[in-house]
C-alpha cells in the first residue's frame, strides 16, 4: 500500500542568512509538499527538478544511483531543512526527473524516528510511546 505525507522543506543557506541577520525570514524559500511518497527503498530525500529551482538549491557533485529502472546518474544539492509530523533535520538532496514525485527514504525516517504503519500510514515510532528517540550505535 502506498503510503504519502505532507513534508515541509527550506533552504538551509537562507536560513543561515537569516540567523546571520543578512536574510530577512520571509525571504526565506520554502515549499510545502503534501503527497509527498514514502519510500523505503529510497535512501534520502528526492526532489523532481522544478523544486529543487524553487529552493534555489546549489548542485554539489553528481552520482551514480541504483533505481529500479537500472543505474543512472543524479546530481546532489546543497541542504534543506525538512520538516514531517513536526519533527526536523536536514539532509542533502537528490534530484529525480520532472514529474516524478518527491520520495522520502529510510534516512529520513530514522533521523525523526518514525514508522509506517499499514493502516495508519506514517506514525512515531510506539516502541518509545511516541517520544523522538535518536539512535546512536
């Protein structure tokens, strides 16, 4: 069953920028996706071309990736700071094709410590009654 959640994502040099007193906060850019998919199989955080424009995100290198279509080659951009089910980090991000949907990986469910449940969909993990528990091993 395909599971999908609302993910909020900023650009962490503008949010660098504004805590530097160089940025204003409202110049900050910012989207909203809301059916965002959560995929397991993805590694982090995946963005179709058209947002990473819109965060205005830097390409750092390109890489090799391995998708269910075969190995092809991506490019990583500079940080966002994401936010799901009110918990934050930030990551690096990889780009996808237009059109493709934004996926969210296993590395951002561990960072917030969150479970998808089959019929709840994307839950806090309950081993810790819902408290954020990072792992540190």
């Amino acid at each position: 069953m395909e599971q999908t959640t609302r993910i909020e994502l900023a650009n962490r040099d503008d949010l660098a920028l504004v805590r530097a007193d160089i940025m204003n906060p409202e110049d900050v850019r910012r989207l909203t996706v809301e059916n965002a998919l959560v995929d397991t199989g993805a590694t982090g955080l995946c963005l179709p071309g058209p947002l990473i424009e819109q965060l205005g995100l830097t390409p750092l290198r390109k890489i090799q990736a391995e998708t269910a279509n075969g190995i092809v080659t991506r490019t990583i951009y500079s940080e966002v700071e994401y936010t799901v089910l009110e918990r934050s980090d930030t990551i690096r991000v990889t780009d996808l094709p237009e059109g493709m949907p934004v996926l969210l990986g296993h590395m951002i469910l561990e960072a917030l410590d969150l479970c998808v449940d089959m019929k709840k969909g994307l839950i806090h993990n309950p081993a810790y009654d819902g408290a954020w528990m990072i792992k540190i091993l």
